[in-house]
C-alpha cells in the first residue's frame, strides 16, 4: 500500500522537466489560508482542466504582498509559477520536503495574479466557519500568544505562532499538545457527554427521557464529530473519531 501510494505521489507531482514554468488554471481554495507578514498562503484544488494539463491534485500557493483576500472554497483564476516539492533539509530541523508530501500537495508555487470566479458554495460552510471562528478567537484574546494557542487547539490553524513560542513548546516538551488527536477529542467527548448527563438528569425524574447513557452517549459523539469539524477533519481527527 505505501509503495503504491509513492508511485501514485510521484506520478502526479509536478515534475523536475517543468520546474519554474508559468501556467494558467482554475483552483478552489481548501482549508484555511494563511496571512501574516505580508504572504499569503493557500491550499488549492485544481478544476479538471488544470488536472488535464497536468496540474497536480494539491497545490501549495504562496503571494507576497497580495492583492486579495482568499476564503475557503472560493474558486480563483490562478496565474502561478510552479515548482517540484522540494526543501533544503538540515539534520535536526524541519523538512520541508516531507511536510509536502504528507500533505500530499504535489507542487510549490507562486502566486503571479489571482481573479476571482465564483463565491464560496455551501458546501464550504465548514470551512467559512472554522475561519470566521478562527478570527473571532483573535479578536476576542488578551495577548498574541493566546490567540495563537486558542488558534492550534480549536480549529488546528498554527499560522499565527511566532518562531519564539513554537520553540519554547518544543523545549519544554509540550509541542505535542497541540497536535489535535484522541486526547483532545475524547475530552471533549467527555465533558460534552457529562454536561448531558446532568441535563438528563430532571428529565430522567419527569419520564421525558428514558435512558440517560444513552443521551450521554450520543451527545458525547456528536460533540466529538463537531470538534473534528472545526480542527479541519485532519488524519488523527478521524481516527481519534473512529476509535
């Protein structure tokens, strides 16, 4: 499965022979951009035209001093510069080449103009969402550290972290909790199936509800599939969900 899976990366990745060409196609946004310093960043799908012309399936999208503002399933008209996934690594450090293929994004580029076609559908409600939510939490925190911490444990966005706390969670060993998983899922399942318990109870006593384990339960799975929602409904989120 993983060599088949390798072939397949490699076969629709954007290849070495057309490293740095110029290309024109139609994309979605996916997940939630990222824009701070003056770059935008976005995940991108391309329609089956740019499929045809060899444009891999994800497209990792950079624009420095950018002229618009993406949403999440906004449909853009992309004029981009286009690389092989590829990064220096340095023994110890981030590997950027690895990042891109665990995303399975299959080209690097850069952003020459952008026009926009059509609004965000509502199949993208999620993604709307977890962007607006995302900003309300800045909004609404005392200090930029906070809101970066509010940002990576509700809706996994760690866009907004400075190198200087990301490297003060790595030595004090607690970078992992901010990686969404079963921990985080199964808490807020708990709490979610605790808070209903109570809430059930008054009924419970009424003959409204005849099964209070039961309300727990459901209540504790829905909270959990909400909260994989809005953290993007990532690898370990789905797992943490089926477990």
């Amino acid at each position: 499965w993983f060599s088949a899976h390798a072939l397949w990366y490699q076969h629709q990745a954007w290849p070495d022979t057309r490293s740095g060409e110029t290309v024109e196609f139609t994309a979605t946004v996916i997940g939630l951009p990222e824009q701070r310093g003056g770059r935008a960043r976005i995940e991108v799908r391309p329609d089956a035209a740019g499929r045809a012309a060899g444009v891999p399936a994800r497209v990792l999208l950079g624009w420095f001093r950018p002229l618009e503002w993406f949403q999440p399933g906004e449909t853009w008209r992309f004029t981009a510069r286009l690389e092989p996934p590829s990064g220096r690594y340095n023994p110890g450090l981030f590997d950027y080449h690895r990042y891109l293929v665990a995303r399975g994004i299959g080209a690097d580029g850069r952003i020459v103009d952008a026009r926009p076609v059509s609004a965000a559908g509502s199949l993208s409600f999620i993604g709307r969402f977890r962007q607006q939510f995302a900003d309300w939490l800045q909004a609404e925190s005392v200090s930029l550290e906070v809101a970066a911490l509010n940002r990576a444990l509700t809706v996994a966005d760690r866009s907004a972290m400075t190198p200087e706390l990301s490297g003060q969670l790595r030595r004090t060993g607690t970078a992992h909790l901010l990686a969404i998983s079963g921990l985080h899922v199964g808490m807020v399942a708990a709490i979610a199936g605790l808070l209903a318990g109570a809430l059930a109870t008054p009924l419970l006593s009424a003959g409204l509800v005849t099964d209070r384990r039961r309300v727990m339960l459901w209540a504790g799975l829905l909270a959990a599939l909400g909260y994989a929602l809005l953290a993007g409904f990532t690898l370990p989120t789905r797992r943490a969900l089926v477990m």
